[in-house]
C-alpha cells in the first residue's frame, strides 16, 4: 500500500504527535466533511426540476423507501413531491430534502 500524506497524517495522529491538537484537528474535520456533504446537496438540487420521477431512498417511516414520485415543487433547499400510489397517509404535498430521493 503506498503511503499518502492522509497514512501518514493517521500514522501521526495514532503515534500521539497530534495530542495536544486534537480538538481542533476533530473540529477540522467535521467543518469540513459538512462543507463536501452541503456542496454534493447543492449539486443534486440543482440537477432536480419541477416534473422528475423519483425514487425514495432515505425515510422514516421505513415503508416510504422505494416508492416513486414526481416533483411538484422546488422550495428553496427542499422539494415537494406527490406518490404515484399512496403508502399509508402519504400521498400528496410530502416536503423532503433532496438526500432523500433519487432520480429515476
């Protein structure tokens, strides 16, 4: 396994030479991985329009998972889709986030 500036960072950290810094180095990190999941959120609600078919991935309750619907409306970081058949007491107006659904 060739070694890369994050082995060797790691190998640093577990060796004890971050102790003093750690805090902020966790600090750094969470910023950070908040920023790449935010910017791939962006990217897919850009890429969803009023119209697409989509597919629910992520839910509670459990037993919206793999139902399809279409997008009726764009908020401004959430949208709102109506189920091609109903699953319990969903059907219409459902608001979600866009790591909800897939585009199918």
């Amino acid at each position: 396994m060739p070694v890369t500036k994050a082995t060797t960072v790691m190998q640093n950290i577990v060796n004890g030479e971050y102790d003093a810094d750690l805090r902020q180095l966790n600090n750094a990190c969470s910023a950070r991985r908040k920023t790449v999941e935010d910017t791939a959120k962006q990217v897919m609600f850009i890429g969803l329009s009023v119209g697409d078919k989509v597919r629910i991935v992520n839910a509670r309750p459990r037993y919206l998972i793999g139902a399809t619907a279409v997008i009726v409306r764009k908020n401004q970081k959430k949208v709102v889709i109506d189920l091609d058949q109903p699953r319990r007491r969903f059907q219409f107006g459902i608001t979600c986030p866009v790591n909800m659904i897939e585009k199918i």
